[in-house]
C-alpha cells in the first residue's frame, strides 16, 4: 500500500513515530476543508489562512496525543474549532457564553428531521448569503453538517456538546435561516 | 507523500518549513500521559474530597443532635439551619463544582446533556456520604482528633465539635412526676428534664431509652420542649462516653 491510498489515521501514526515528511500529505488532504471551515465560519475574518496554518502547526506539535483508534478528522476539527473560537473571542466582536442551557436539558432526538422543510442545496444557499446574520452557536453546527458533511457525533465530538444539542441548534438554525431569508424577500 | 518539489508558497511547504526549521516540536507521548493522569487523579481527589466533606457534614450533624431537631416544628428547624456546618457545605459544593468540570472532559458525559452529569455528581456525593457516615470513619478521626493524634485536619474535628444549647441527647435513668432524669450521652452529667402537656413527646417511655430533647439546657435542668426516642444502635460517643450511638443509625420514632 502506498502512502496516498492510507487512511489518515495511519498518516498520523507514521507522523508520530518520527516521519514529519507525510504530515504534508495531512496538510494537503485537510486544507482545502480547513480553509472553507474557516471562512464560513469566521465570515470576513482577514486571516483566515493564517489560522489554518495555526491549525496544522498545533495538529503537528500535538500529534502524539491522538488516538490512532479514534477518527483523525474528528481530532483535526477540534483543535480547529478551539482555534477559530478563540479568534472570535480576540476580534471581540461577537459574543460567546461559557454557559448555554441548550445543553443542560435532554431534548427529543426525533423533533430534528434535517431534511423537513428545507432541502440540503438550499440551506446552503441560504446559509451562504446568512452567515453573518447567524449566532455563532447555530452557525457553527450548520457549516460542520452543511459543507463539511460531518454527521451528529463528530459534531458532537467537535464542540463537545451533546448530541441531541447538536439536533437542537441545527433545527433552530434552520428555523432563524428561513426566518432571515423571508424578512429579506419580503422587505420592499 | 509526493516526490515533487514543493511550491514554496503552499500551506504545505510553509508547515514542513516551520518544522523543518525547529520552530515548532512535536510534544513527547509522555506529556499527554501526564496530562492523562493528571486527570485521572484529579477527577478521583475531587470526588475523595466531595465524599469526605459530606460525609463530615452528616457526621457533624449526628454528633451535634442537629440532625434530629427538623422534627421539632419550626423552632426545631430553625435550630437546624442555623447549626448547619455551612462553611464544610460551601466547601462541598465548590469541589462537586470542581468534579462536574473534571467529569465533563471525558466524552462519556460531555456526549450527554450536562444535567446526567450533575445528577450523577449529586448523587454520587450523596450516596458516598451516606455509605461513608454508615461506618466508624469520622468517628475514629474524632476521637483521635479529640486525642490530639491526628497529623492532620485534626483542627476539623476539635472545631466542629460542639454542644447546640438546646439539643441534648441522652439515656432516661429515673422517671418522676412530671419529670425524669437522664444521662448525657455526650459528657456523662445527669440531668432533670421537665416536661408538661405543650411537651411534643412520645407517650410510652421507659428508663434506658435513648433520647433527644429539644429545649433550653441549664446546669443541670432542660426544660423540654420536644422529645423523640432514638432507637439503639452501635454509635460509640467519643471514647469517654460509654454509649454506644451510631452517626447515621438513628431512627426517630
């Protein structure tokens, strides 16, 4: 088997034992997801590229603390998630509470049916045209789900919140997405 | 890995650059097991900590006869909230704080909404206390305490360990009219206890029932307010005091 065709968890393991070359084919493989994470969910950020490369460096000095048996994406969203959040933190302009209820109560996994009213293509158009109009907690969830196709528990894994949270804040962005969407078209 | 040579204006060329140049270093393995054990023994300190705390807590209220006194009505409760340990209550609550924050880095309760955790904490603080309060622990400390012979926390004991005013706990020796006479269970002194028709009591008490009476201590007089029978168990007052009185193993008939 040639280096191209492994899985990203064995890139990781032969980045661990010493072969910082193939954790080019990492950067590779992740940069294009890393950057349009990063944009979507930092809108307007100036130095998006500059994190992403903050990213990596991070992915890189803390390889030896992944799991190998566990799914490297996951691993690489999370040390991206906690890096673009901090930077919505420094930019200051957007607020983000430490606490949100949202994830202290159960809610019923059933009252989010992703595919209801609106189909994929057009809550991505409509989150395309939105973002900046959208609270960073459903924001971010709808890009993980939108346009990096992470399901609930990578979401889940990602901003370390509970699954039938990640349930709640994708429902309740879709619901703020439409309600956006009609203000806009209906306005003169 | 590709073999071309790499554009030195891509992520990828800049990123193996940086390492390359030593900028950055790739953490040992040992620093994440550390950091995992760090975690680990954190996580089990807090909940040792939470355990002991509010396992004192209860034993405090046992060994005081506080824990008795709600049953009184509202002078009974009052009498209660105000003895209540509450410098070792805050100190609980801040290290089940502590243990929440610690048990949601794990992914088992971090995947789950936060109140599963914080019942899991609760309970687990309750339930440990109560399994704690059910032995000879805080007891034996106690009397070491009391002996000077603890190395440590010894000041905890000596401190809490106090007389409410108006709770006395204590073995009926001799019946009179309109009074009987008990001993303290604590120091040993014999004491006349009035009673009259307001007196909240049970109706059938014998000598060498166990008792808690609710009301003003004099010198050797209590003036009873309230009385409730403590059924016998195995609790041994500290070492000068014969009785045996279990913290935890009262019933309040």
């Amino acid at each position: 088997m040639t280096i191209p065709h492994q899985t990203d968890e064995d890139i990781a393991k032969l980045v661990q034992n010493g072969d910082h070359e193939v954790f080019g084919l990492i950067v590779e493989r992740y940069e294009g997801k890393m950057l349009r994470y990063a944009r979507k969910f930092l809108f307007g950020h100036q130095d998006s590229q500059d994190l992403v490369q903050e990213v990596f460096l991070k992915a890189y000095t803390n390889i030896r603390g992944f799991d190998a048996s566990r799914k490297f994406s996951s691993w690489l969203y999370r040390i991206a998630h906690n890096e673009f959040i901090n930077a919505i933190k420094k930019r200051g302009r957007e607020p983000i509470s430490i606490f949100d209820p949202d994830t202290i109560f159960p809610h019923l996994a059933a009252s989010d049916n992703p595919e209801q009213d609106l189909d994929k293509e057009q809550v991505k158009m409509l989150l395309n045209d939105c973002l900046d109009r959208l609270d960073v907690k459903y924001r971010e969830p709808l890009v993980l789900y939108y346009f990096e196709d992470l399901d609930y528990q990578q979401i889940s894994e990602i901003m370390r919140i509970p699954m039938s949270t990640v349930g709640v804040r994708l429902s309740r962005g879709r619901q703020l997405l439409k309600q956006i969407y009609d203000q806009s078209t209906s306005r003169p | 890995m590709t073999n071309q040579p790499a554009d030195p204006k891509t992520l990828r060329a800049k990123i193996l650059a940086t390492i390359e140049s030593g900028k950055i270093v790739m953490r040992p393995r040992w620093h994440f097991v550390l950091h995992g054990i760090l975690l680990i023994v954190g996580t089990i300190l807090a909940a040792a900590i939470v355990i002991y705390l509010a396992s004192f807590a209860v034993f405090n209220l046992h060994n005081t006869g506080a824990w008795f006194v709600p049953g009184f009505g509202f002078r009974g409760l009052r009498v209660f909230v105000m003895s209540l340990p509450w410098l070792i209550i805050l100190l609980s609550l801040v290290f089940i704080a502590l243990l929440e924050i610690l048990v949601n880095k794990y992914s088992f309760a971090y995947r789950k909404p936060l109140l599963y955790s914080v019942m899991g904490v609760v309970l687990f603080a309750v339930l440990g206390s109560f399994a704690i309060s059910q032995t000879s622990f805080h007891r034996l400390l106690h009397e070491q305490a009391r002996r000077q012979g603890l190395l440590f926390g010894g000041g905890l004991y000596r401190n809490y360990d106090r007389r409410l005013k108006s709770v006395t706990m204590g073995e009926i020796t001799q019946f009179t009219t309109n009074q009987f006479r008990i001993r303290d269970l604590r120091s040993d002194d014999e004491f006349e206890v009035f009673i009259d028709d307001d007196t909240n009591r049970p109706q059938d008490l014998q000598i060498s029932d166990r008792v808690v009476i609710f009301g003003n201590r004099a010198t050797s007089t209590i003036h009873a307010e309230g009385i409730r029978r403590i059924a016998p168990g195995n609790f041994r007052p500290p070492r000068r005091f014969p009785m045996r009185f279990p913290p935890g193993q009262f019933e309040i008939n």
